[in-house]
C-alpha cells in the first residue's frame, strides 16, 4: 500500500469531517476515529489501482461540468419561466462506451446533478436518463461528457 494513497484519502476524509463539522473544532477527537476508520474502509473496500487521475484531463472535466451545469441550469431556467409552460419530457436511453465501473458511475451521477436531467438506470452498457425537454442536446451533450471521462480514467470510450 502506498503511503500517499494512505495520506490522501486520510486528507480527504478530514476535509469531509470538518464541513460535516462546519468547522467546529471540539469534536476532532471523534472526528480522528472516524476519519481513520473511514481511510482504512475505504483502502480494504477499494483497494488502489495502477492507473491514476491526471490533472490536466481533470481539469478540463471540472471545466466541462461547470459550464454544462450553469448554461444547462439557465436553460431551465428559462424554461420554467416562460409564459406557458412548453415542457417535453421524456426518457432517454444511450448506448455507453465506458466501461463498466468507476467511469460509467461517474458518468451516471454526472448526468444526474447536471439540470434538466436524472439518471434512472445503469444496465451493461444502456444509461437510462429522463430528460426534461426533448428538444435539449442531451445525447450530444452525455457523448461529450462520455468523451471528457474517457480521457480522465485514460480509456477508449
């Protein structure tokens, strides 16, 4: 087991802490517990693999993410506040290249915080997403971000 795995998780399991916490200092003793409880957990449920997060693909995610989710957020916005309410929901299903694991999970929660969207199901290789309006890109728009999360975890979508 490397030590800096080890360091990390640990670092992210405080930081996890002290919001939860909201900053409060007099229950880091408990919080040491919990936080070194958590680190071992998640190393024996979730040992570390070879391959590693690259910053420059990750940045370009989190810039990806936040443009999608304030643009996607004005476009509902929009919607909800028109006169007449023009909605055309309806449920999308997409072939997924990733495969299956993290990458497909993080497409999944992805899709699900960004507005106008849900994730409802993840079966073999099909994303399930209801979709607000099926007028939006929303295909074009999951196969960019498939394309984003191909390049961070480093595989061929």
């Amino acid at each position: 087991m490397k030590p800096l795995t080890v360091f990390w998780r640990g670092v992210s399991f405080a930081l996890l802490w002290w919001v939860l916490a909201e900053g409060r200092m007099d229950g880091w003793w408990v919080g040491l517990c919990g936080v070194a409880a958590a680190t071992w957990a998640s190393l024996r449920l979730s040992p570390p693999r070879a391959g590693r997060l690259r910053a420059v693909p990750l940045l370009r995610f989190l810039a990806f993410f936040l443009w999608n989710s304030v643009r996607g957020g004005w476009q509902v916005a929009r919607l909800a506040l028109r006169p007449r309410l023009d909605l055309a929901p309806t449920t999308l299903d997409l072939a997924v290249m990733l495969p299956a694991g993290g990458a497909r999970q993080l497409m999944l929660n992805t899709l699900s915080l960004m507005p106008g969207t849900v994730g409802v199901g993840l079966d073999d290789a099909t994303l399930r997403l209801h979709v607000l309006d099926s007028r939006l890109p929303v295909a074009r728009e999951a196969r960019a971000l498939e394309a984003h999360i191909a390049r961070l975890f480093e595989v061929a979508p």
